[in-house]
C-alpha cells in the first residue's frame, strides 16, 4: 500500500494529465461544483496547496489572513474558499496552469522535507503531518473528479482511494461533533478495493466487531465522503445503532 505521500505524488499526477488535455476554452467549463468552472477549481486547488504549505513551515496564520485580506468573513469553510476564489478569479489559463504547478511541485516538496509525524496547524485544527498529506489528497482525488466529468474524461480509481477511505473512517467522531451530534457506538467499514479483488477493512482495535458497519464498494463511500454522491444512490449499505446517521455524516474534508 502507497503512503499518504506517495498517494499524494500519484493523485497530482493523474491531475496534471487531465489539465494538459484542456484548451483555452475549457478552462470556462461550468465543473459540479456549484458556481465554478474549471479554471475556478484548479484556483482553489492552488491556493489550497499554497495554504498546505504554509502550514508546513508554521507560517499558516500569517498567510492565511493575507490570502483573505479585504474579504468578508465565513461561517464555514466552504464560504469562505467560495470567497477566496472570487477574489482572485480572472487569471489566464496559462497563468493558473504555472500557479498550480508552482503549488503543486512546492507542496510535494513541503511534506517529502518535514517529518510525517510532526504537528501542525490546519483549518479543523491540529493534526499529523500525515493526516494532512491524506486530506490533500481526499481533496485533489475530488477535484480532479471535478474536472474531469466536466471535459468529458473517465478516471479510474485506483488504490490511493484506501487513504480516502480510512480518513473518512478515523474522523467519523469529527463529523458527528460538527453536527452536534454523538456516535452511540463504534463504526466499521468493510469496502470492496477498486479493482474488485478484495476487501478493505476499517475498525478499530478495540473493537474489532463493531455494531454500525458500513459495507459497498470504496469508491462509492469516496464518493459520498467528498460530497459528489448521496448514499441513498449509491450500492453502500449500513447496519446497526448509527447506521443511517454515519451515511449521512461521513467526510473526508473540515
């Protein structure tokens, strides 16, 4: 199984051969994120990385107030990254295509210099160098996604998604407490691998048989982990005290 570095290094690669098959003019494309288009996405993606660095050196408030200077505050993470892209929305394929690939080599080179097992800052708080490499790429697997339905390509998940699928299970109490609500009892995850040949399982040691289990195949739980499908249209299915509430809470992402 790759590392969550290693993870990461393939997941920009998959990305930047989606972005060199793109002409000018689907860079404008209107993507599944609401209100974004292509160009809009690999903005975000850059300032994201851009922000992921930062917080590597330790500098991640300096830069985070200048990347929102002059705009409104946001009650959630979401508004405020909507915020952020508008500020800076306008730049040329060309010149959002190097931003990214500036982010993108200097973000890679930011957690292949740093100890995986260092503590840093990030937007849900403190966290491992490699639990933030995860996020990373739970995020750039969904925009790439993002980008490529919206030119018309078909991506392959690969194994890298076990990293997905892992950080979407260890944060389940994150997710339920960001709703105000509680888990009443452990969770599992017994998901069937992309390719198919086997089974991934999430549990926790201390209880290696818990009574919520959730079953289907990864990709689908990626894909409701990232917000791009609803559990309900999905071959996922759950049994036990939280069933219901984890399909509906489960995320990847603050």
């Amino acid at each position: 199984m790759q590392t969550p570095l290693e993870a990461l290094v393939a997941q920009h690669a998959e990305l930047d051969s989606v972005l060199d098959t793109l002409g000018d003019g689907d860079w404008d494309r209107p993507s599944r994120c609401p209100g974004w288009s292509v160009g809009d996405i690999v903005l975000h993606l850059a300032q994201s990385n851009e922000l992921a660095v930062a917080s590597v050196r330790g500098t991640l408030a300096d830069f985070a107030a200048a990347l929102t200077e002059g705009i409104e505050a946001a009650g959630d993470a979401d508004t405020l990254a909507d915020r952020v892209v508008a500020n800076e929305r306008g730049a040329s394929p060309a010149e959002l295509r190097e931003r990214y690939a500036r982010s993108s080599d200097d973000v890679l080179t930011a957690f292949a210099e740093a100890d995986p097992h260092s503590r840093v800052l990030w937007i849900a708080g403190e966290m491992s160098l490699t639990t933030l490499a995860t996020t990373r790429v739970a995020e750039t697997w969904a925009h790439t996604g993002d980008i490529a339905e919206a030119v018309g390509i078909e991506m392959e998940p690969g194994e890298r998604l076990w990293h997905v699928c892992r950080l979407s299970w260890r944060t389940l109490p994150y997710a339920f407490s960001r709703a105000g609500r509680t888990m009443s009892t452990p969770a599992q995850f017994e998901l069937t691998a992309p390719d198919g040949t086997g089974v991934w399982t999430f549990a926790d040691a201390a209880a290696p048989s818990a009574p919520t289990v959730v079953r289907g195949p990864a990709l689908d739980l990626c894909l409701v982990a990232v917000q791009r499908a609803d559990a309900a249209d999905t071959a996922l299915s759950a049994e036990g005290p939280d069933a219901a509430a984890v399909l509906e809470l489960v995320r990847s992402f603050a």
